[in-house]
C-alpha cells in the first residue's frame, strides 16, 4: 500500500479479482462438460474439448448430428440437421445462459460456407489489416516473401537496454504469431523472430516489418478446404490425410539445436502445422529427421484418433513424407 500513497500498515482484502477467481475456468468447463456428457454427447479421440452428439440413428428432424468444440468461454458447434440443433440449444439455454450467433466471425477469423459447393474458407483479414493499421504501415510497398532466403535469426547478446525497441519487438511478434495459426507460410519467419524477444535489435525490427509488409500484399489469402469433385479423378488423391515432415540439422549456431517443421494435410489444406527449434542437440542430419518424424506422428495420431471416432470404423494408412536433403548423393525422399 505504501506505493499507492496509502498507510503501509493498512492491508486491503480481495473482495473479487479482475477477470474472477482462476479456477473458475476449470470449475465452468466441468460443469458444462458434464452436462454435455450426461445429454449424449462424448469426446472424440483424445480431445477433451471436441465432442459429437450422434443421433444418426433416430427417424426425422430428431436424428443428425451436432460437433461442439469449446474453446474457454466460447464454442463452435456444426450440424447436418437444423432442426437437431435447434431441439438442443433449447435445452442447453435452460441449463446456462448462453448467446447464440452465426459463427460469421469466430477466434479474429471470418468463417464462409457455401452451400452449393461445400467448400469453407478461413479468412484472416480483417486481423491481418489491424495488424497493419496498427503499426502504421498501409503505405508502404509490399514484400514478395516473409523473410530473405536463407535468413536466421539469433540471438543477441550485446543488447543495448532499449525497452522502447522491446516492448514494440515483442507486440509484433505477438500478433504475428497469432496470425501464423492460420497461414502455414508465416510459421518459419515467426518462430525466427521469436527467438531473441528478450533482446531484439533494430535489424531484427527491420525483419519483423517485413513480414508485416508480406502480410499485406497477401491479405486475399484463405485457408480453402474443399470436397472430393467426382469431376476431379485427382480430388481425391488430394484431399486424402498425409503429412510432411522435415529438419535443418543444427541450424542455430548459438545453441547448436536443429529446426524442425511438419504440416499436416487434409481436404487439400494445412489442419496442423509446427516449425520450432528442436529441445535437444541432435548427432546427425538422420537423427534430426527422425525427431521431427516423430513429432509430427505424435499429431497425426491425435487427429487420426478424432476422424476414428467420427467415422466409426478405422482409417487407412496415412502417407507420411520426410524430405531427407544430401542422402546417396541426391534429394530422396521417404513414403
């Protein structure tokens, strides 16, 4: 209290902190989840937040089904029967209040659907030009790629103290990684600046900038997932689940620590996707390639493990890819 100019001798009590007690989240989450469960609806694979009620089985406007994935206070919930849907909010809103939208807008993402077609477009960007407005750079001209070819990022170890530099290096890496969840191409260059949050210079500023400027001569992007077109004989070679994995073998000179990356790939689009530094030092190029192999299967059998559960019956193999660069004397690469 002594701080706030108060008597130092004085103790206030916490009558209620700012955003509710902590374990209030977790105390929610079981008590709607509960409720959930106990309605019909059970988890798929090892998620603990994506949930089906399956009620294929029922004649009518009573059968369907409903997917329901919660996120903290939020939840995003999808049907193939409108009338289903509309039977469980009623009941769901006379347990918890509860406000019910259109998911137009959901996590700084536009959600479109066309139901002609069935393809779904992710789209960032109204976020993305926030990003922009917010850092002042609309008139400024376009960058062709995130990051120069070939550019790494390390960390510096002659910071000159300038919290100012910090705090504005650490906002824009912030938003940026929020961005990369849904663009695949900027996951490498985030998790570049990333690195030296704690003492960026002025260079590493520059870069951020320019991701900044890549953003906006690629705002027209989405994520697009699309059906199988009986048009297509490749549609559905293309829409299959596979994965690609690869590694740079110590990549980073000051910590002598590989970087791996994997994307995941289903309906002809990027669902997962990792580029990070790896937590150990790897002895090979072989044994970097084989870590990120395994990371990235740690993911496909958790997603597996979820289109299991809603398919009802076992998926086939999944094509796996590990780029390996410089073996036998050429590129290869391992199916």
């Amino acid at each position: 209290m002594q701080e706030l100019g108060q008597d130092p001798n004085k103790i206030w009590t916490l009558n209620k902190a700012l955003y509710g007690w902590p374990p209030f989240g977790r105390i929610w989450f079981n008590e709607v989840s509960t409720w959930l469960h106990d309605y019909g609806f059970r988890t798929l694979g090892n998620s603990g937040t994506f949930m089906m009620l399956d009620r294929r089985d029922l004649p009518g406007d009573a059968g369907g089904i409903i997917l329901l994935n919660l996120y903290s206070d939020d939840g995003l919930g999808s049907t193939d029967n409108s009338a289903h849907w509309d039977s469980f909010m009623v009941d769901f809103k006379a347990a918890f209040n509860v406000l019910e939208k259109d998911p137009d807008y959901f996590l700084e993402c536009a959600i479109e659907w066309d139901p002609i077609t069935g393809i779904i477009k992710l789209d960032q960007g109204k976020y993305l030009r926030e990003i922009v407005a917010k850092y002042d750079m609309t008139d400024i001209h376009s960058s062709p790629v995130p990051l120069p070819a070939g550019r790494k990022i390390y960390m510096n170890e002659d910071w000159n103290d300038d919290e100012n530099l910090r705090n504005l290096h650490q906002q824009i890496a912030g938003s940026l990684n929020y961005a990369a969840q849904l663009r695949p191409e900027l996951m490498f260059s985030v998790s570049q600046l990333c690195r030296v949050m704690s003492s960026p210079t002025h260079e590493y500023l520059s870069l951020a900038r320019q991701v900044i400027k890549y953003i906006m001569g690629s705002l027209y992007l989405k994520i697009t997932y699309r059906p199988d077109d009986p048009n297509d004989p490749l549609s559905e070679a293309n829409n299959e689940l596979m994965i690609t994995t690869d590694s740079d073998w110590t990549t980073s000179v000051d910590t002598r620590c590989s970087h791996g990356c994997y994307v995941i790939m289903f309906a002809g689009v990027a669902i997962a996707n990792r580029s990070q530094s790896h937590k150990s030092v790897m002895l090979s190029s072989a044994a970097a390639k084989y870590y990120e192999a395994s990371e990235g299967c740690r993911e496909l059998t958790y997603i597996r493990g979820i289109l299991t559960d809603f398919c009802g019956a076992e998926l086939p193999s999944t094509l796996t890819y590990t780029i390996m660069k410089h073996c036998y004397g050429q590129n290869t690469c391992i199916f």
